[in-house]
C-alpha cells in the first residue's frame, strides 16, 4: 500500500504502523483506489484506521469544504474516532478542520459556526448530522464525495437506518462509500445495494477466535439460582485486570450489579437506558480502573474500545452466536491472553455446534446436582474438551 503524505507516513511512524491488521491490509489498498467496500469485523481489529489513512490520502488540504463525512451510531465512538483522526492531523502542515457533531453540544454555536465555515471532515452521529444537514441545510455534506458508516448493525438496530439513507441521497452519484460492521445483516442488505457500486467485501468476522490466546471454560448449570450461586463464587476467585460480565437483556443488568455488589463493589453496569453524561462518567472510571467488573448487554457494549479486558462473562449466550465472536474479540490483545467463562444450560445445544465449528476447545464442567445431570451424549461428539468435571469422569 503506498502512503504518498509525509504527514501521514509521520503519523503512522508516531502510532508506531509497523504491521498492519487483517481487516487493514484487506481494506486500505482498495480504499486508494476509491473502491466501494463492505467491510465486516469485530471490533478491535482496527477498522478505522483502516479507512482513516485513505482518507488522508485523498483529502484535499487546499479545498475549504466538506469532503468526508464519516457516520457513527453512538457519540462514545464518534469521539473515538474524532480523536484518533485529530492524532493523525495534527501532523499536517495545514490545518485539517475535523468537527464532532453529537448530541448534547450547542446548536446554535454550531449553526454559526457552519455559516462561516465548513470543515474538511465531519464525524458524528446520524441523528445529529441529519438535523444540521437535511433540517437545517447548515451542513454541506451534499458536497462530500467519501462516506463511510461504522458499525452499521449497530446503527441499524438503534434505528439510524432512516437518517443515514436521508443523508446519502443528497450527496454525489459518484461517491466513494465504505461500510463497516460486526456483522452483515439480511435487513441491512437492501440499504447496502442501494448505494454501493460493485462493493469489494470482506468478512473477517471469525478470524479473531482462530488467532486469539484465549481459554474457553463452559459451566453447565440447572436454573439461574445455579447460575447466580456460580457467579459469585467466580468473582470471590479471580482477580481481573478488568471482566466483562454479558448479558442479554438490560433488565438484567442491573440485578447482575446489584448480586455482584455484596461480594466486589467495583463493578458497574452499562444499558441503553444510561444518561449519556452518567455513560461518559462510567467510561472515564472504568479507564481509570475504578471498575473491576462492567455488566453489559450486547448493544451497550459495542463501539467502545475498553483496553485492557482480562475476563470475558458470558452469563448468558447471545441469541446470535456471532455475537460470541465480538465479544470474545474484547480480550486478549495485542498478543495478551484472555480468559473466557461461560453459563449454559440444556436449551443452547446449538452453541456446540457453533464452537465445533470454530474449533474452539473447551473445559467443560458441570454445575447441576447429581440427580439432574442427563447424558453428556446430548452434546455433538464432535466437541473438544481438555478437562471434565469429576461428576463427567464418574458417568
């Protein structure tokens, strides 16, 4: 891939660019040469540096208008990614106007600021951008020729789907679009034939479970009083750098804490009903290891790149077992071993399937009392297990 800004090749030196991701390699050298991609791959991968540097390269400092606009369901990883693109602008000899435009800011400096200036790159929210773009016409985003949309599953589950269709429509026939995404959606795929031309795609969404140092320990338990009592003699074993504890349904979430709190008071709970200054504060401490422990739900968790994850805690198995695979992804980086403890019980059956399937070995144990242990012929032979319970080993 050839990098032809002194600026950029400065930045990337400064980031410390030596090997490039999967999902980079894949993306970037189509990305030159204006190709319309789809790309999917966990989070973590490095997805958006992998279209952050071909938007560097095609950007011209020397025209003052719109022409990148990059769209984000969730402020959290808006800012993210206004960060990480302020990191490499900051190199330039010219000034890179790059504005954040999320919820909570105020409009009317916004709209004035916009009828005396338009910047370079917008990054922002789609709900926000459709309000200065389409309600207000203060955004020129119509003369931007790249578009890229992050964690489109995520925008499309939110219900962004319609704000980002609005905002397409009023830019260029020939523009250069890309989208990124966890997971490509049957739902999202009629959005994506609207507007991409002949898409390059990518899928690397399992990749992460084939190259991660991470062990895998699945508990067998009856009912969720099994699950709680197990939980909690979980947490008074381990000592996390920082655990994830999933699970399905924000109602949980908080009874989650509130079980988990007697035991460790450092532990808080992310849900889609959190105030996003309450969400903000939470993310601050959790950096500043003031957590031990986030209870989460799927959606709560996503675009948030929270280092440092030791323990994954799948209290409850996704419905969608890809979502496995994110959140999976969250732990054992840059060359750091994970841990990952699961709860199952005989109704998720179709969760051996998807490990066989990935080759993911597993220590099995079984949690339920004697007299309501089945047959362990109930799971696909085909399942790897390095170690099993005492009661497995008696049966």
């Amino acid at each position: 891939m050839k990098i032809t800004k002194k600026y950029l090749q400065e930045a990337l030196n400064t980031l410390n660019f030596t090997n490039f991701t999967d999902i980079q390699k894949s993306v970037i050298p189509e990305a030159l040469k204006k190709r319309d991609i789809i790309a999917s791959s966990p989070t973590g991968t490095g997805k958006t540096h992998s279209y952050l540097i071909p938007l560097f390269e095609h950007l011209d400092e020397n025209v003052n208008e719109i022409q990148a606009v990059i769209l984000s369901p969730t402020r959290e990883l808006a800012n993210q990614i206004y960060e990480m693109a302020q990191v490499i602008a900051k190199h330039a000899e010219k000034t890179i106007d790059i504005r954040l435009y999320v919820g909570g800011k105020d409009r009317d400096r916004e709209l004035h600021r916009l009828e005396k200036s338009q910047p370079h790159i917008v990054i922002g929210t789609p709900g926000k951008i459709h309000d200065l773009a389409i309600t207000s016409n203060a955004l020129k985003v119509y003369r931007s020729k790249k578009l890229i949309i992050d964690e489109a599953d995520m925008a499309l589950e939110i219900g962004f789907l319609d704000d980002i269709d609005a905002i397409a429509r009023t830019m260029d026939s020939h523009l250069h679009m890309m989208v990124f995404s966890a997971t490509i959606s049957e739902q999202l795929k009629p959005f994506l034939r609207k507007y991409l031309k002949q898409p390059l795609e990518i899928n690397q969404e399992d990749r992460p479970l084939k190259t991660l140092n991470v062990t895998h320990t699945l508990y067998r338990t009856a009912d969720d009083q099994a699950k709680l009592k197990k939980l909690t003699s979980i947490v008074q074993s381990i000592q996390p750098y920082l655990a994830i504890i999933f699970v399905n349904k924000k109602e949980d979430v908080e009874r989650i804490v509130q079980h988990i709190y007697p035991t460790n008071k450092h532990v808080v709970g992310l849900h889609g009903d959190i105030q996003p200054r309450k969400r903000k504060q939470i993310l601050r401490d959790v950096k500043n290891l003031n957590y031990h422990y986030i209870v989460a739900t799927d959606i709560a968790s996503r675009g948030i790149d929270i280092e440092g994850v030791s323990h994954i805690i799948n209290y409850d198995l996704p419905k969608d077992m890809i979502f496995f695979i994110h959140r999976i992804g969250r732990t054992a980086r840059m060359g750091a071993s994970g841990e990952s403890i699961t709860f199952f019980n005989d109704k998720d059956a179709h969760a051996f399937e998807f490990f066989d399937k990935h080759n993911i070995t597993l220590n099995l144990k079984d949690q339920r009392p004697k007299n309501s242990v089945k047959s362990v012929k109930n799971h696909p032979k085909s399942v790897k297990v390095n170690k099993m319970s005492k009661n497995k080993k008696k049966r």
